[in-house]
C-alpha cells in the first residue's frame, strides 16, 4: 500500500468515526429505555470494552509498566472525560452537548498557556474569543445567564474542560502504543462510569426479559462497536496522518450529531444556538488552521 493510499483510508476512517460517534447517544439512550438509566449502560459497556482490549494489553503489558505515570494517568482521565460525555447525552439535546464538549481547543490553549507554559500565539487567542463567544450565546439564547442548564450541559462542559486536561498530559508524556493505550484509557473510563454510577442512583427496579436481551444487545455494540472496534481503529488511523487534519476530519461528529438529534429525537437549535454553535466550530476551524500552519513551518524549516 502507498503512502497516499494509507493517508485516504485513514482520512476514510476519522470521518467515519466521528460520524459514528455522532449518532452515539442512541444506544446511550436505548440501554437507558431498556432498564440501564444513568451511568449503568455505559459502566457495562465500557467494562465490556476493557474486555476485548485486555488481551493485547497483556502481550504489551511491560509496555505499560514502563510507561511515565503521568502518561497513565492522562490517558485514563480522558477515559473519564469520555464517561461524562457519554452519560451527558442522556440529559440534555445532542447538538448542544457535542458541542460543548468541542470547546476543547479553548481550555486546551488556556491549560497550555498557564498551566504548562507553552507560547500562545495570536491564532490561539481569536480560537479563546470564538469559542468562549459561542458558549455566550448558546448557553444565553433564551435570554438567561449564559451558564450551563441541567445535568446534561454541567457534565458534556466537563468532559471537554478534562479532556483538554487529558489531552495536554498525553501530549507532553505519552509514548504508549495504540493497543495499550486503549486498554488504559477503557480503564480510566470504567473508573469514571463507577463514580457516577454511584453519584446517579442506584439501578433501575425491575426488568423484563425482553429489555434484558434488548439491554445486552445495546451494551454489545457499545462496547464492542463504538468503545472497541472505533476507538482502536482511531488510534490507528491518528498515527499516520497530521494531529490537525484528524481534528478536521472529526468534526463529522457535529454535523452527524445534530442531524441525527434534529431528525431521531426532534431535538432543533434555535438561531442563537446556532450561531453560538457556529462560533464554536470556528474556533476548532482556527485551531486546526494554527496547527497546520506550524506543520507547514517546520516542514519548510
């Protein structure tokens, strides 16, 4: 296979795992209908997940015990973070929660700048204003104090705030291979999804048979598809093409995502949101810009 050849297929696969993670919130929702509220559909799918991964964990398994602290924890935090999303896309509109979770370029640049130190550059403070903006108007739109509302919108707003967090511990120490740091970051999420199992409630009183099979079949294509199969094949894919391509390529969730919401569940942004969400989307665009114009620097330097 060419290099050009394996650019396209992983492109191919970026844009396809963002747009299947744009429909995400439907076996979300369909294992909470089937008697998994809350945290519990994604407590067993992502145990599920752990699972699968496990075995190539442990061919690699000194891979792991030599890897920096840090790099484990990060990892595992942005399995967390991914927890928060998931469980955040029963209890509020999908549109609006993938959006939230996409101001990560925002908290990425202010963690970077103030907490490790790392030059910002003119881009990186235009990306802060369009996205902080668009959060304004999103969170504002019907004239209230511009502030999240509702569990939903509190937990997708961390979720992005931990996977900058996670995203700049990674950067800065992670040398993990694909296969293990799936396994890390699934186990990071099981953590994650026990918290809250126990913040949430307990389980749901009784089932039906009928929603036990229908409960099992969701967790398997969760875990299996969406956890598994989707997130190895990412991690795959990231490694062969420039960090800002894939997060271009990935904004195939926002659009999936708040089509999917319009069309499935009837969930509409009004023209605030919209804007708001637009906004937002501008300051990934001005990020990615940013990063591929320091690849293009150092590529000609």
């Amino acid at each position: 296979m060419t290099e050009s050849q394996t650019v396209i297929i992983a492109s191919l696969i970026v844009v396809a795992t963002g747009a299947f993670w744009g429909v995400y919130w439907l076996p979300v929702r369909r294992m909470a209908e089937a008697g998994l509220p809350g945290a519990w559909g994604t407590l067993a799918a992502v145990a599920l997940a752990a699972l699968v991964l496990a075995p190539a964990a442990a061919r690699h398994r000194r891979e792991i015990a030599e890897a920096h602290p840090l790099a484990l924890a990060s990892i595992a935090l942005g399995g967390a973070a991914f927890v928060l999303y998931s469980v955040a896309l029963l209890y509020g509109r999908v549109a609006v929660i993938i959006l939230l979770f996409y101001l990560t370029p925002v908290w990425s640049t202010l963690i970077g700048r103030y907490v490790m130190g790392w030059r910002s550059r003119p881009e990186r403070t235009l990306a802060i204003a369009l996205g902080l903006g668009g959060l304004g108007l999103m969170l504002g739109a019907d004239g209230e104090v511009p502030l999240p509302r509702g569990l939903g919108e509190w937990l997708a707003l961390l979720s992005g705030l931990l996977w900058s967090v996670s995203s700049t511990g990674i950067r800065s120490k992670s040398t993990l291979g694909s296969a293990t740091a799936g396994f890390v970051f699934v186990l990071g999420a099981c953590a994650g999804a026990l918290v809250l199992v126990l913040v949430l409630g307990p389980w749901a009183p009784e089932v039906t048979p009928d929603e036990r099979g229908a409960a099992t079949n969701w967790v398997l294509a969760a875990g299996g598809i969406w956890w598994g199969l989707s997130m190895a094949a990412l991690m795959w894919a990231a490694a062969r093409l420039e960090p800002a391509r894939v997060g271009l390529l990935l904004m195939s969730e926002v659009l999936v995502g708040a089509l999917s919401g319009a069309v499935l569940a009837g969930e509409r942004l009004g023209p605030l949101e919209v804007v708001g969400g637009a906004l937002v989307l501008g300051a990934g665009g001005v990020e990615i810009w940013s990063g591929r114009s320091r690849g293009r620097r150092r590529h000609t330097a």
